[in-house]
C-alpha cells in the first residue's frame, strides 16, 4: 500500500488496516488518529510529525521508521518493534506498551510519557525494570533474587566451597585433562590452529565453556549502509579465542550464582537480560577460576570473528532468505531465546553470532569509526565513566534480519539490561596466540 492509497482510504472512513504493509512509505504531517494498525510494518518510513492518537500499534513493525515529532498520545504500542527508529520529540503521553514491545537502544519510554501496560511505573523502574511483573517467568523471577550485594556474598561462599571440592582447569577437547597439585596454575597446552581443536574452560557444575582460535589477519571493518558503520577502515588482529556460543544460563549460573533470564526452561539458553557489568563481573569471577584473564571481546574482535574471512553482509552471503539457517531472529523465533548452537555455524565454528542475543562488547559507544584503533583492541575513553554507553553487535531473537548484519552495531548504557541483552567471552593469552 503506498500512502496516496492509504490517504484515500482513511479519508472516506476506513480505519483498518490491520497487516497493511507500508514500508519506506511517505506519510509526513498526515493525521491518522483512531486507527487499527495491528501488525502492521512501517519499516523504514517517513513519519516525521505524523498524527497518530489513540491508535493501535500492537505487533506493529516500525525498524527505522522516522518518527521525529510524531504525536502517539495514548497509542497502544503492546509488542510494536521500533528498533533503530527516530524517536526525537515524538509525543507518547498515555501511551501503552508491554515488556515485547522494542524500542531504539537507550530510548527511555517514561520520559515521554509513556506507560507499562498495567502499571504507573517510575522513570527508573523503566531503565531498570527488575520489578516488573512478568507472568512467562517460572517461581525464580527477578523479584526473588538477592541484591547485587548479596549475590557477591553468596557467590564468594560459592566459590570457596566450590574451589575446595575441585580445582578447575582448561582441556582440549579430544584429550585427557592433566593432573597437576593444587598450588600449580591451570595448564594450556599449545595446539595448531588448523587442527579444529576447541578449548574448554571447565566451570564447577556446569558444562564446560567452549573457546575457539580466531587466526590472525586482516579485515575491513564496517560498512557504507549506516552512518554509524562509517567509514570502512583495515584493522590488523593477532591471534585470539573466541567463545563458540554465547554464555549459557548454566554456565552463568554456576558462576555468578543467579539465573536473571527472561526465558526460562532450558539451561542451555543463552543467559539474557544481563548488564554490561553483569557481564564484566562474570569475566573476572571466571578469570580468578581457571587463573587466565577472561574478556569481553572487542568490537573489532567481535567482527573479525562474526565476519569468518568474508566481506558480505552475513556470514555465509548477502541473500537475507538464508539467515533463518544461522540465526534465531523475529522471522523464525517465535518471540523467544532459542538453545545455543541449533543454527548453523559460520566459516569459523562460531554458532549464534547471527541472532538469538545481542551481545555486549568491551568498547565504549562511539558514533562512527573515526579515530578507531586499528589492532583490534577495544576502543576505551579512559575519561569516560563505566556507566557510559557501552556497544552490542549481532542482533537478536526479537531483531529484523538488518540488525543481525555482520557490521551492525547498537549502544545501550553500561547499567541497562533487556531480556535480548547477552554476552560470549574471548581469551587473549591462551595457547597458539600470537
């Protein structure tokens, strides 16, 4: 439908137009109050000062629409997608929306005047909404979990009983794990890149955390499709491993003590809804464990990793029609986490880099690449504070195939958590690094 037809239509008293498809549509100034617009996708529009009180926006699809200036007073906006679209000066007094409902990384709803379905919540219960009722959760909701300051205490008393019942070491898979005595760091032994071997880092009580080598090289960083992907840059990486799914909810678990997810039911679920601290604290806890220091990667590492050796837009190509072989993403997921490693993998052995989570980077936001480093190691502002916005790549279970590209990047602050939020760690200094 293009908007001479819709203009049309609204004017002689029509008011549905539940699934109408109108994308990259021009509807700037036109005042569509009163209207069904139930899943409808406006991806990529032109909304700018658009009226449009009192409408239904549920499941409605809005990627990258503009909708600067827009007027969505006591619009339902219940599971509506609006990631990456131009909220700037949009009006949402009384608007409803529900915790499906995605909006632009950073974008706080509340500050316009927007509402939790069922609630009056406060601004900060919005950024940070650990007290919202979620009726999907099982019995361990977020309500229930201790403090940060507890989870600490718990988890040190996990840790030493842990540490007292078995000493953790790093294997490669296929062979025997060495007995080494207590007071012995864990050993790495040194393998040949090209021999497909994955390193395991062995976690107390769950399954092991597995690592793959990324070789060294070269690649070309970004793309020309966003302004932020801007501008295309070479970057020269050493050596490094690379976790081949994201962090699970076991896995994280028996670190950190906690399973925070949304998307409960299977262990072997990405674990979501994390901060960038969370993710952080995670590292060092499992860093203190196996004695190497665990990371978040770098951007760069990040990419170079997703990218495999290739310059096209996914990891396999350019086609979108074959994303749903790589990735769990809002044209296959269900609205839902999927288990780690059930997509494909790319060129290199990395499962899920496309979809299922966003996952958090070390780097600090920045708005292009000017001025980026060009070995690879994380782009840190020393001036800036840990709650400055902090970068996700890859996409997720509630994503268009767009955000899953290999060179799309989105910030959200340091301290924010979503339940399409995750992380996979990388190593620096194990064996066959250089």
């Amino acid at each position: 439908m293009d908007s001479k037809e819709l203009k049309r239509r609204y004017q002689q008293g029509d008011r549905s137009f539940h699934k109408a498809q109108l994308q990259n549509v021009n509807l700037t100034w036109l005042t569509l109050s009163d209207a069904d617009f139930t899943a409808a996708n406006f991806e990529n529009a032109n909304l700018i000062s658009v009226t449009l009180k009192d409408v239904n926006l549920s499941g409605a699809v809005l990627n990258f629409a503009n909708l600067s200036r827009a007027d969505l007073t006591n619009a339902n906006l219940c599971g509506a997608n609006l990631e990456g679209a131009n909220l700037d000066g949009a009006i949402l007094t009384n608007a409803v929306y529900d915790l499906q409902t995605q909006f632009p990384i950073g974008f706080d709803p509340s500050v316009s005047g927007a509402q939790v379905q069922g609630l009056q919540p406060s601004q900060s219960e919005v950024s940070n909404p650990d007290n919202k009722p979620e009726p999907k959760k099982s019995q361990d909701t977020k309500e229930n979990l201790p403090s940060s300051n507890e989870q600490d205490v718990l988890y040190r008393q996990k840790l030493q009983d842990s540490l007292a019942r078995t000493k953790p070491v790093l294997e490669l898979q296929g062979g025997s794990n060495p007995q080494k005595p207590e007071s012995s760091p864990p050993p790495i032994k040194k393998v040949d890149s090209s021999s497909g071997e994955v390193l395991k880092l062995n976690i107390p009580e769950a399954p092991a955390l597995e690592l793959v080598q990324i070789p060294s090289g070269s690649f070309e960083m970004g793309s020309n499709e966003h302004e932020t992907e801007k501008p295309i840059h070479t970057v020269t990486l050493k050596s490094f491993w690379m976790g081949r799914y994201p962090v699970t909810q076991e896995q994280y678990k028996a670190v950190m003590g906690n399973n925070p997810s949304h998307f409960k039911g299977d262990l072997n679920r990405p674990v979501e809804y994390v901060r960038w601290h969370d993710a952080i604290t995670f590292c060092k806890k499992l860093s203190q464990q196996i004695g190497q220091t665990i990371s978040l990667p770098s951007e760069a590492q990040w990419e170079y990793a997703c990218r495999a050796g290739t310059a096209s837009r996914y990891c396999y190509g350019d086609e979108e029609g074959q994303l749903k072989d790589y990735a769990w993403f809002i044209g296959n997921s269900n609205s839902q986490t999927h288990p780690v490693g059930e997509r494909k993998p790319n060129p290199w052995g990395l499962y899920d880099m496309h979809g299922n989570v966003w996952e958090w980077c070390q780097d600090h936001w920045h708005g292009d690449y000017n001025g980026a480093p060009r070995d690879g190691d994380a782009w840190i502002d020393r001036g800036k504070n840990n709650n400055h916005p902090r970068l996700l790549r890859g996409g997720s279970w509630y994503g268009t195939s767009r955000n899953c590209r290999s060179a799309n990047r989105v910030r959200n602050s340091a301290d924010n958590r979503s339940d399409y939020f995750g992380f996979r760690v990388a190593l620096s200094s194990g064996p066959g690094s250089s």
